[in-house]
C-alpha cells in the first residue's frame, strides 16, 4: 500500500512468498527468464529495486540493492544515480522498479555509461493492454496512466519515492519506443515479450484472492506460451554490433 513502509511492504511480500505456492512458482519461472537473457560478458550483475532479495536464488553472483536498507540487501543504490564507475557492470535488472522511477532518461543515461560494452537492461514490468489497463487502473493500489508522463520526469513520483505509474513502461517502450531509439542508440531494445495473461491474475498475486487452484499451475504454463506466443515482439536490429549494449524488456500482460 502507499502509506506503508518500505519494511512493512517487504515484510508481507516475504509471508506471501512462503504462502502462496502459485505466485511463487510464477516468479520463480520469470526470474529463469531473466537469467537467460543476462550478458555473459565479465563484470558484475546488479539488481535495482531488489525488494526480497529473491532473484540471488537464482543468479547468485548478483549485488542487490535498494532505494533504502533492506533485510535482504545491503547496497543502497539510486537508479537515476547510479554509484558505479563508467563501463564497469555487465547487466542492471530491473524487476518490478521501472514504473518506479521518476526519471527514466536519466535511468537510460546512467545504464549507458555505467553498463560494458555487450551489457544489457533486463527489464520486467507491468503492460497495459485494454484488458489489463482496467484492472489495473481500478483493482490494484498502484496508480495506473496512460496519460501520464513517459520519458518525461514524473513529478508525482518525483515527490514520493514509493509512487509509481505502472502504464510507464507501455509509455516508453511502446508509444515512445522511437523517442527512445533516437535518444539511446547506444541502448537498442532488442526484445519485447509480454507474458502472463491469465496465470498471474488467477493466482491472486501477493495480497489479491487466489481465483484457480495450484494443481493448474502447469496447464496455465502451457496456455499462456501458446496464447500469447504471437504478442512477443522481437526488435530485430540488423545493424547491432556484437559489443553494443542492449535492452531486453520482459513484460506482465496482466
């Protein structure tokens, strides 16, 4: 909730990590997905917005961070500022946290220096299709605008930082994708891919009623690869060069 503290939040995440066996198996799956879109180029892998610290079960060479001091992290990390000197991480992950900065650009512009030459942005967030837009915008406690800010700094968010516009990355990877291919030529997207049409919202998320039961976990798996299949957008960049930074985005059709 946006009241609440950042402890606080993590806190029931945590319980219902334990709790609930099908939002768990959900991240679960997504966080292999992110594991192998990383560069293997050498030099660390960061996770910004770390939150429970989870993905380290996964990827284990990974520095985890936060906005503020965490049980699960010991790195505070501002995303728009980042502490890293220039060419030095091979992958920032992003899980969750785009829709949470204030200022994207800024974001972009920091990934670019800080990133090596092959790095990549892994990226998961939320998408705003016309289905997911409503239940976003009226049963979750986010704020959800599609008329809000994109590149732009979020002035809202700007002022709070537990704010957040979950249309953001729709704005900026979707309806600004040409903005942003002028201004980060460097930082080429080169893969989008919307997922979790169906499994996730039944699965209640971390504090919603679960709506399908556990044992339909798998035939939901097989469902959603199927169904959604064609709303995976490969960016094809034929002029990409092997050691150029890339952007991959993974994001919740939900």
């Amino acid at each position: 909730m946006r009241g609440e503290s950042l402890a606080d939040a993590l806190a029931a995440q945590e319980a219902a990590w334990h709790e609930r066996p099908a939002v768990r198996h959900l991240y679960e799956g997504w966080y292999r997905q992110v594991v192998v879109r990383l560069s293997s180029k050498p030099g660390p892998t960061i996770e910004l917005g770390s939150g429970i610290g989870r993905f380290n079960e996964f990827w284990p060479d990974v520095t985890l961070t936060d906005v503020e001091p965490t049980a699960s992290t010991n790195v505070v990390v501002d995303a728009v500022a980042l502490p890293f000197e220039d060419q030095s991480a091979a992958n920032l992950v992003l899980f969750d946290v785009f829709h949470h900065l204030a200022d994207p650009a800024r974001f972009f512009d920091e990934a670019t220096r800080t990133l090596i030459p092959g790095g990549r942005v892994v990226i998961v967030d939320p998408y705003c299709s016309p289905v997911s837009y409503v239940a976003y915008r009226w049963l979750h406690d986010e704020r959800t605008d599609l008329a809000g800010p994109g590149l732009e700094i979020d002035k809202e968010i700007a002022s709070n930082p537990r704010e957040s516009n979950q249309a953001r990355a729709t704005l900026v990877f979707f309806r600004q994708q040409q903005d942003y291919g002028a201004r980060w030529p460097g930082l080429p997207i080169v893969e989008r891919r919307r997922f979790s049409f169906v499994a996730y919202p039944l699965s209640g998320g971390f504090t919603g009623r679960q709506l399908a039961p556990c044992f339909l976990r798998r035939p939901l798996d097989v469902l959603e690869r199927v169904a959604l299949r064609e709303l995976a957008h490969d960016v094809d960049h034929p002029r990409q060069q092997p050691q150029q930074q890339r952007a991959r985005l993974l994001l919740r059709d939900e």
